[in-house]
C-alpha cells in the first residue's frame, strides 16, 4: 500500500491546511505505529533516510520526539538545537539555510521564532517541511497528537464536549485546537479570566460556521458535564503585577476538589510543560492523560514521517 | 456629464485613465500603489483631493497619454473598493468599470506582524490571500494573520 495515494500534502506547515479526511488518515496510520512506537515491535521503513532538525530556537522535547519517530522507524537525524551554532548568527537568511540544508536530508523538521518561516520554508525547501512550531503562529503535529489523543481514549472525536482551559487569547495551542475541534461535531467550551478569553475574531468564525460553544470564568464550575479538559498554562508575564497573576493562577488550579463531581470519563489533557495549573495529586488519578498525551507524539510524527517520504507500511 | 462638469475642478484629458470616486484622502495612497510617485514617472498626474460628489468627497486621479492596465489598477480595491476606471481617448470615455479585488496581493503591502517572516531580511515579497471584498479582509500567506481595511491602508508599502 502507498500510503501517499491518500495523502497528497508535500509539507506539513499548518493545521489550517487539513481536512477531516486527512485528519482521519494521518491518525489512523499513527494507529498502526504504535507498536513500533512503544519499542514492542521494530521497524526499517525509513532506513536510509535521513531526518534534518533544524531548531532555531530551543525546544528540547520537540526535537528529541521527532529525533526518536525517525530512528524508531530506522532512519536517521542530523541537525542543530539553537540559532546560536547555526549560519543565521552569521546573517544568512532563513531560504538559503533551507536551500543548503534540504540538499543533505531527505525530509527538514523546522522550528523557528517567527511565524510564517515554516510555509517560507516549504517555498525553498527541495524536501518536504514540517513545521514544528514558529514563534506565536502554528504547530500543526502538536494539534494532531491532541486529536489521536481525545480520539484513542473516545473512540472518536465528535460528541464530545471539550473545556478548553487557560491563556485562551495568546495560546496558539489552543487556536489552532479550536480551529482542528471545529471541524468535527464537538461542543466547546472556554474556560478563562475575562481578560484572557478567546479572541472575538475566532468567536466570530465559530458562530459563522454554526459551531456551539459556552465561556465559563471558573474551572470548578465549568468542568462538571465535560468529557474532555485540556488545561493551558497562564502566563506570568501577561500580568501586569504578580499578585494580579497569583489571584487568577489559584483560581486555575486543577486539584482533587475541582475533581469531585466530574464525570467518570473525563480525561484531563495538557500540552505540557505544567507549571501549577495541574496538581501533582491529580496524576494518580483515572483522569490525567497528559503524560500518555506526550507519548502520543512519537506515534503521530512516524506517521507524518511516513506519510511525506511516501514509504510503504 | 452635467454632474461632472460640477464637480470635476480639473480640466478634460485628451487621453489616459481617470480613476475616479476614489475615496476621500486615499489619492496619494493610489498613486503609491500604482507607482505613480516614482521619479521615473514623466506622465502628467493630476489630484483632486476632497471633491463634492452625489455621494459625498471623493478624490480623483488622472494619468495623461497613459491607458493602466486592469491588473495594476484593481490593486486599488484593497483601500478604495468603489474605485471606478476611465479609459480616454480623444476626450472621449471608451472604457469605464468598477476596480474589481484581486484573489492574491503580492508586493503592495506589508504584513502588520513585525514577528511575521515576510518583514524580515528574507528573499520574498509580502503575499496574501483575499478572504472577503465587503468589507476588505486580507490574510498573510505566512503568518496567517487578517487584515482589515484601517490596517491595509497604513501598511502599504
């Protein structure tokens, strides 16, 4: 089977680009990683093929599950962890690190402080792009490992009712998960201080497209009929003094009393890193699946890996 | 034509283009977008800023032994929609229709995200893609980021 018959995207830039159907495929393949993922099975379908991280900024954990996607599938990875030791320090522009770099790799993962250096990328690229995160713009495999998340421990994704928690104004996670949610039948809901809720324009979007959603200001209320809560951190730095942002971050705490009359089934979901949104004591719980979250993330990067560089299964 | 003749405060041209019902104080923002204020430019140009019309000012440019091509003229629409186009020959008006909104912007403005990878020292003009026409919204093919009219006019390149 060539996987690249029902996937025709050169490049990986932005959710904004998929469909449903290639949400679907890309999730379904992922499924069929996962033994090879988890170290049960072993895999040489990228043998050869070699992987270039191109990280201009740090994000240790990104690069190293891409780093582990590739060799799991036995390819191999070469690459830079921070603009500090690559030529942009020396003023080369962005196209032509590209230009040079796709030549020595077969497929070029990128993460870079500016948004739109993925899909300017894609332009210069001889190799497939995938972007893993430019500055406050896009991370598409972020999005896709949050949908294989809600749709492994749902069954599927629509009918579901997701509270989104969080920096809801600044967090492009949960714009470009918003925008992912509301192409499926799914009910949302947005839980937020007033200063940091959703942004009117993307409101305004839901309500065109006829998509339901609710704003709740408080946690401890909002979570009780929810299937799923996906909890975002709240930024210091978007507080104008530290008491302001101390009031606001207790009150965004998820704790075992937030827990008491959640529905069985909820599953509590979290980009990661955590700072104090999620209590420690939460994670013994039948709730938390952020960590199993995280781990998703190698499946669904051998997929797009798989995907772009056109292997067979 | 009677209309014309009162409001109009600059005379006839023999040949050229009119752009006309432009809005009110945009002229100079048309001719930059046109080119029309490059030295290079040895056509006659003549303004009329703040014009009474039927529907209000206007302003009105006009480009002398010059026929612009529809291409360049309906980049226009992105900060002046009602734009109409005047093509004279021998005095007379041989063509005459509404500046129509492109599918695609490349090169006129820049993207009002100074963090967008299209304002920096990068091989590559400025690109978006048209999302509506009434009212002007415009989006960077980089960073994604719309535009409404206010913003379009103030970063015009």
């Amino acid at each position: 089977m060539k996987l690249k018959s029902e996937f025709s995207k050169e490049h990986v830039v932005s959710i904004k680009d998929f469909s449903v159907d290639e949400i679907e495929h890309v999730l379904d393949v992922a499924r069929t990683m996962e033994p090879v993922a988890k170290g049960r099975k072993t895999s040489d379908i990228l043998r050869g093929k070699i992987l270039a991280n191109l990280f201009f900024e740090p994000s240790t954990r990104t690069m190293l599950s891409f780093e582990a996607a590739m060799k799991r599938l036995g390819g191999d990875t070469i690459g830079f962890a921070s603009a500090d030791v690559s030529s942009s320090k020396k003023g080369e522009t962005l196209a032509d690190t590209i230009t040079v770099c796709s030549s020595y790799a077969d497929i070029v993962v990128l993460r870079h402080p500016q948004e739109g250096a993925a899909r300017l990328a894609s332009k210069f690229s001889s190799k497939p792009v995938l972007n893993a995160g430019d500055g406050a713009g896009q991370h598409p495999t972020q999005t896709l490992l949050d949908l294989y998340t809600i749709r492994k421990e749902k069954g599927e994704i629509s009918g579901n009712k997701i509270g989104i928690a969080g920096d809801l104004k600044y967090g492009r996670t949960v714009h470009s998960l918003t925008h992912a949610l509301s192409m499926y039948d799914t009910e949302m809901t947005f839980i937020a201080p007033q200063p940091l809720q959703m942004p009117k324009e993307i409101l305004g979007r839901l309500s065109r497209d006829g998509i339901k959603y609710d704003q709740q200001q408080n946690i401890d209320e909002a979570v009780e009929d929810l299937d799923v809560l996906y909890v975002t951190r709240i930024q210091r730095e978007r507080f104008p003094n530290e008491e302001e942002y101390l009031k606001v971050a207790d009150s965004y705490n998820v704790n075992m009393k937030t827990l008491e009359d959640v529905d069985d089934g909820l599953i509590i979901m979290h980009p990661l890193p955590r700072v104090d949104e999620i209590s420690a004591e939460v994670d013994d719980t039948d709730h938390s699946r952020y960590f199993e979250q995280a781990a998703n993330g190698i499946p669904v990067r051998m997929a797009l890996l798989s995907l772009l560089l056109e292997v067979e299964l | 034509m009677s209309e014309e003749k009162k409001t109009i405060k600059i005379s006839p041209i023999k040949k050229g283009t009119v752009i006309d019902h432009i809005r009110e104080g945009q002229s100079l923002k048309v001719m930059k977008i046109l080119g029309l204020t490059e030295t290079v430019v040895k056509d006659v140009v003549s303004i009329a800023m703040n014009v009474e019309s039927s529907v209000g000012k206007k302003d009105i440019v006009k480009v002398e032994n010059r026929e612009i091509g529809s291409d360049e003229l309906d980049k226009i629409s992105l900060i002046s929609p009602e734009t109409t186009i005047n093509i004279i020959r021998d005095y007379t008006v041989v063509q005459k229709k509404r500046v129509q909104l492109p599918e695609r912007i490349k090169g006129i403005v820049k993207c009002k995200n100074r963090n967008c990878i299209s304002n920096q020292r990068e091989p590559i003009e400025p690109e978006f893609k048209v999302m509506s026409g009434e009212p002007v919204n415009i989006k960077c093919i980089y960073c994604e980021r719309e535009m409404k009219e206010e913003e379009i006019s103030e970063n015009i390149v």
